[in-house]
C-alpha cells in the first residue's frame, strides 16, 4: 500500500502513465477508430454515409447516450469477417499496452454482428485470437465478455447466449449495455439467472443515465459482481453504503460522462467524491476511439481536472486488479508490480 508520500506532484503525469493498471469497461465496437472504419469498409465493399475519416470525425458531437449509440452502431456494421474482429482488438490491445494496462475485460456486442447476418463463431474466434496473440506479443492478460443489448427483449438475449455457449471457454461473463433509460435490469432477471447457473461472472450498466433504482436491481434481481458506470449512485446514500459494505466495484468512464453530457465539466465529475466514500472506484475508457480518449488519457485527464491526489492515483490502480476478474495469483503479481512501480518513483 502506497500513500505516494515522497513522490513531489509533478511526476504524476508520470507515474499515471507508467503505473500498471486494468481495464474493465472498454467495448471492443468503442475503440473502432475512423481510420479502421474507412479501410474495413474499403476491403468489404460497405458504402458509409461519410465521405472522409474528417467527416466521420465531426459527427462525433454527442448530447446523450443515444445520439452516441446511433452512430457507434452504424460504424460497428463495416466488422464482417474473423480478420476484421481480430485486427480491431488487436489494434485496442497494442494501444491498451502501451498504456501500460497489463489486465483487460473487453466487452463485445454480439447481436450487433448477428442481426446483419454475421455469424457468432466470426464474432467470438476473431476476437478470442486477438486476445490471446497480445498475451503471447506484450503479456497483458485478455478475457471478454458478452453483452446482452438492453433494447432487445430477453427472448434475444437466450438465443444469444444459446449461439455463444459453443464458446464457453472464450469468454468469462456477460453484461448489459446499450439505451438504459427505459430498460430496467429486471427486463432481463430470467437470463441472468441462467448465466449464473452456468458459472459466467455477472456485470451490468446500470446509473450511468438512469436513476439509482437501476444500481439496486442490478444487484439484487441480477445479481451483478460490478456495476459499470453507477455514478448515479450518489444521490442515494443507502445505495452507496451498500455498495461500500459490499465491496461492489463501479466502473467509472471520465471522458465517457463528459461526452456523453452526464457532466457539465470534467471538473465536476464525482470520482473523487466515490473515492472518498471508500467506493471500489475504477477508472476505464468506455469508448475510446468515440469520447477522444484511452486509459491514460482518461487518467491524466481526470487528475489534471479534479485534482485527485497520489494516494488516489494507488487507490485506482489497486481498485482495478481488486475488481478484475483475474486469478487471485494474477492479481497478487500485478499489485506486486504497482507497489514497485511506485516504489521506483521515491
Ligand atoms: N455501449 C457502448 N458504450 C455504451 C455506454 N456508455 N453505455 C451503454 N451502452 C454502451
Ligand atoms: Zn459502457
């Protein structure tokens, strides 16, 4: 355990990027660059309604979560074969690794894929290969999980999950992502129980635009391990000191929030205030190639605009290998690492 004592302030840009970290709210469709989408769309004969990678760029102006998902759905429709899911995780886990993020959990959309006609196994075994290419390439440890779209009906969600259980080994939970508002957790309890039975780890957006009552049903009907998002949480003080009691990590997307307009200012966003109320806060990227920003990005940031201290910059890096899914040998080796990462700026 570091306080950062002995380390003066202006090494903390430093030491944010070289501190090793885990990610665990990145949806691999989200760090679709434009660049990729311009050439997958070129190999694939996909006609876009953009002209130029610039022009594409200046769509991304966002006033909500829907007006982001919109365009994030049109781009994820260039992604047709097994190459075209391996080379957009492996340009993310090159770009996550240089990051010095040594842990990731990616997410993936499959009903985004299947509804066009993809088939699950291109979807799982391109991403999959990615994922276990980057571990052999740098060392940092991949794993995925599926997310159930929450404006489909739960019907979908089983078949999906019927399609993907030849690939049970692939991938190590489900979640709960896209239009929250509207969709409560409870829409998806019967599918959730399934899953647990099944031994997959449980997660689920819940108050990144919706209220805390979507935090509570996502622990208490779905029985999630981790709430992505839930800064929402704060307005109710019998759900943090839940959360607190139980040690529920919420992951939290800074420049996500910002973009996404659930912050005014980056100035004003309640990390610190999670921190301080002894939440398992994390910080994590969301959408990268869309919100104008990677881990570090989000780290240095965050710290330049709300002014967390060094002991927080431990806090968070802890708080992700705390959350993680990750063998408890795994974990030991990573906080390992941070302890002498920090030690070694002293
Ligand atoms: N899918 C991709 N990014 C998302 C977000 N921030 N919230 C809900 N669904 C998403
Ligand atoms: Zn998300």
């Amino acid at each position: 355990m570091h306080t950062g004592q002995g380390i003066p302030r202006e090494r903390l840009p430093q030491l944010l990027a070289r501190m090793p970290k885990a990610e665990l709210h990145i949806h691999i469709e989200g760090s679709l660059e434009p660049e990729l989408i311009f050439r997958l769309a070129q190999r694939n004969g996909v006609a876009l309604p953009y002209a130029s990678v610039e022009e594409l760029r200046k769509a991304y102006a966002f006033s909500n979560l829907q007006s982001f998902l919109d365009i994030y759905y049109a781009g994820a429709s260039v992604l047709i074969t097994e190459q075209d899911f391996h080379d957009m995780a492996q340009a993310y886990l090159r770009r996550a690794a240089a990051d010095n993020v040594v842990h990731a959990e990616i997410f993936f959309d499959p009903q985004t894929h299947t509804a066009r006609g993809v088939g699950m196994d291109t979807v799982i075994n391109g991403l999959h290969r990615a994922c276990a290419e980057a571990q052999a390439e740098s060392g940092i440890t991949a794993s995925l999980i599926l997310c159930f779209l929450r404006h489909l009906s739960e019907e979908e969600a089983f078949e999906t999950l019927e399609q993907a259980l030849p690939h049970r080994d692939k991938f190590i939970g489900v979640g709960l992502d896209s239009s929250e508002v509207g969709h409560p957790p409870e829409k998806f309890a019967k599918v959730f129980a399934r899953c647990r039975e099944l031994g997959l780890h449980l997660v689920a957006h819940a108050g990144e635009e919706g209220p805390p009552a979507y935090v509570w049903t996502a622990l208490d009907l779905l029985k999630v391990e981790r709430i992505d998002h839930g800064v929402q949480s704060i307005k109710d003080p019998a759900l943090m000191a839940r959360l607190v009691k139980d040690r529920i990590p919420l992951t939290v997307c800074p420049l996500s929030n910002l973009k996404l307009c659930v912050f005014p200012k980056l100035e004003e966003h309640n990390i610190g205030r999670l921190l301080e109320a002894g939440i398992v806060a994390t910080i994590n990227s969301d959408d990268p190639a869309y919100f104008g920003g990677y881990l570090n990005d989000n780290f240095l940031q965050t710290f330049a605009a709300t002014g967390l201290t060094l002991q927080q910059a431990y806090q968070l890096a802890a708080n992700s290998f705390e959350a993680s899914f990750a063998d408890a040998s795994v974990k030991r080796r990573y906080n390992d690492l941070l302890d002498e990462t920090f030690a070694s700026f002293e």
